[in-house]
C-alpha cells in the first residue's frame, strides 16, 4: 500500500521559507508522476509543482513559478518542496500526491484526477 507522509510545514512570515518532504513507501512499481498540491481554506485544490519520473521534467503552477523548487531523492525516496520569497496567499494545507496514470508527458500539468494517492497534508501558514 502507497505511503505518502508529508513534514515540514509551520509559520512563517512573508518573505521568508520553508522546505517540505514527502516520504514515499509501500509502492511496488515507481510512480509516474510525484509533487505537490494545496488547498486554501474555502478553495479547491490546486496543482503547486510536480515532476515527472520517466522524463525528470518538472511541472509549476504560474503562483510557483520562480519562487518554489522541487527536488527529489530517488534512493531515499522522498520529495521535497522549497518555498521561497512566501506569500500569505500561499497559506494552505500543502499535499504531496503521487499518480501511476500512464499519463503522456505532454508539457502540460498534470490534472488532479490523475493522482490516487495522497499524503495527510501540512499546514502552511504565512503572516504579513
């Protein structure tokens, strides 16, 4: 059974960061695809950055773009997210997701159908 265990979350103010990790197990084939995702409170969730693991190519979602890095350890089998010049909008519950969807890398994000396996999120919390 897929184990996805997320840490690093916490408060911050703007402007500064904070570093996520997703700890993958129980797989027995390599995901395809693995990342990140968040939902704000009141607001649907919504892709922050993923990789690919067949191509390496990396995705980000247009508020990601710049700021956040993904980066992942393959013989440690963990993800992490850096995050930084933080916003308050970027306050959320921050999932790691992992999808086995024999997606084509097409260049484009990911849809969240795709992933079928979630971690139980970390709250992230950015104050003015």
């Amino acid at each position: 059974q897929v184990q996805l265990v997320e840490s690093g979350g916490g408060s911050v103010q703007a402007g500064g960061s904070l570093t996520l990790s997703c700890a993958a197990s129980g797989y027995t084939r390599i995901y395809n695809y693995i990342g990140w995702f968040r939902q704000a409170p009141g607001k649907e969730r919504e892709g922050v950055t993923v990789i690919c693991t067949r191509t390496g190519r990396m995705y980000f979602a247009e508020p990601s773009k710049g700021r956040f890095v993904i980066s992942r350890n393959v013989a440690k089998n963990t993800v992490w997210l850096q995050m930084n010049s933080l916003k308050p909008e970027d306050t959320a519950m921050y999932y790691c997701a992992a999808s086995f969807s024999d997606l084509v890398d097409s260049g484009l994000f990911p849809p969240i159908a795709a992933f079928g396996y979630w971690g139980q999120g970390t709250q992230v919390t950015v104050s003015s």
